[in-house]
C-alpha cells in the first residue's frame, strides 16, 4: 500500500514537470527502465533515488513526507493522493487529525466553511499568471474533500472568526452564489459542531490583527501540543514553536472576544444578505 502511493505520487510529480521517463532517467543518473519499476510499484526506491527525483521535479523540501510513507514510519491517507500539492500534505494530515480547528481568514472565508463555487472562484482569483483553470478545479476539488471532516462521525469542532469585509467582496460575480454562499455560513454556524463569529470594525475594538491567515490544530492526545498553520501565499507552514502558539492563541482569543457573539451570527449574517442585490 505504502509504495503504491509513493510510486503514484512520483509518477505524478513527473508527467506535471512534463518530463518523459528517459529525460528524467538521464536528468537523474538512472536507467529508464529503473524509473519504470519505481513508478509501477514494482521495486522500493532508494532514499537517496527519491530525493535525488523530488529535486528535479522541484518538490525537494518535501522529500520527508514521501520518505516517511517509504519507512512506513505512517500509514498513507487521502491527502497522499497525487492531486494532493505534496507542501500541502502535511498540514491536511494535521487538520484531519485534530479535534479541534480554530481558523481566522482575514481576506476570506475559510476553506472549511466555501461553498463549491466560492472555492472555485478563489482559486480561480488566486492564480498566477499563466496557470490554468484546470489547476483552479483541481484546488477546489481539494476544498471539497477538506469539507468532508466536518460531517464525519466524531469529526472535529470548528472554530471561524469571519472578517465582515471578506463577507462584503467575495470573489463572486453572481448574486446567487453570494447569497448561497451566506445561506452555507448561517446553516454551518447553527450546527452544534461549529463556531462562526464575525468580526466587528477595529474602530469599534481597538484590535487589529497584523499577520498571516492561520489556524491552530488541537488535538484529542492530552500530550500532544496545539500546532500553529500560517497559511503564506505559497504554502501553509506548520510551526510547533511553543512561544509562537501561545502567541495565535492569544490573537484568537482577542479577536473572538472582540467580534459579534456565536449567538449573534445567523441575524448579522442575514443583515449582510439584505444589503446585497438580487
């Protein structure tokens, strides 16, 4: 099972740099018939064979997770799937392991709580120049999947600061899929399983969060520490830092006193509805 994902996410990795078997044989020192067996399952790469190929596919700062599924040090899930960005992994194996998921998106609802064609339309708005819509189904197609953990049986709570401004310019053009958009947050925020607070003005609270997008990970092993995920423009990073937790645990903490109450959020996000066309 291990290798099988090992070899279909190496195999993966290289028709995405568009390199054929012998290009990448020749680029990396090895035959092509090698690069034929560890693509089809049929023989355990080298450690030293998978980093050599992550780097020539560009992915060598992640060689750890491959190497991890390679030693069976874990047992792959979904997010090992090839269409899983591999800078990716680690945090959606974090997050579908916790059991509890407290998330601020200044700019954004949170992935969590997107409707299908929110997340499309942000994908879409996010990306770079020269990319393909393809790319932009694929990376909603991962929402989707992300979506699942909140309806699975003993899933985790969730906990969303929402900032009123991304709730006023979200990435959609049509009426209809912001309105759907808000119906999605007012029926998520009444599920006893989620937490959904929108943010008052900083004129109003005084506090203004200055940073990154991030979400902390608590987990349901008593002697396991809270993991802090700052969500940058390239990949989330995933600090375990004690001090720099402590310190988002605090900026959550002073945003969620700060903003309207849970119990506030259906009748300010039917405000918010009202004041939108259509």
């Amino acid at each position: 099972m291990q290798l099988s994902v090992v070899a279909a996410r190496l195999s993966s990795l290289r028709t995405g740099s568009l390199l054929s078997m012998k290009s990448a044989a020749q680029a990396a020192g090895l035959n092509t018939s090698t690069i034929f067996r560890i693509e089809h399952g049929l023989v355990a790469p080298r450690e030293a064979t998978v980093r050599t190929l992550l780097e020539l596919y560009g992915e060598g700062e992640h060689a750890s997770r491959l190497l991890s599924l390679l030693r069976e040090e874990r047992v792959a899930g979904w997010y090992d799937a090839p269409g899983v960005p591999l800078g990716l992994s680690a945090f959606l194996e974090l997050e579908d392991q916790a059991q509890i998921i407290y998330t601020y998106c200044p700019l954004q609802v949170p992935p969590l709580l997107q409707t299908p064609a929110y997340a499309l339309s942000a994908a879409l708005a996010a990306l770079p120049a020269g990319a393909t819509y393809d790319r932009a189904a694929r990376a909603a197609d991962l929402v989707a999947s992300r979506r699942r953990v909140l309806d699975r049986q003993h899933g985790p709570n969730l906990w969303a600061v929402l900032d009123r401004t991304a709730l006023l310019d979200p990435p959609l053009g049509r009426p209809e899929d912001r309105h759907a958009q808000l119906d999605a947050l007012t029926m998520a925020a009444k599920q006893p399983h989620v937490a959904v607070q929108v943010a008052r003005p900083v004129i109003e609270t005084g506090y203004l969060y200055q940073g990154p997008p991030f979400t902390l990970l608590r987990f349901p092993e008593r002697d396991r520490p809270d993991v802090l995920v700052l969500h940058l423009l390239h990949a989330p990073i995933v600090i375990e830092d004690r001090r720099r937790v402590e310190e988002h645990q605090q900026a959550f903490a002073r945003l969620s006193l700060s903003a309207m109450p849970v119990e506030s959020t259906p009748e300010v996000l039917d405000g918010i509805r009202a004041t939108l066309p259509g």
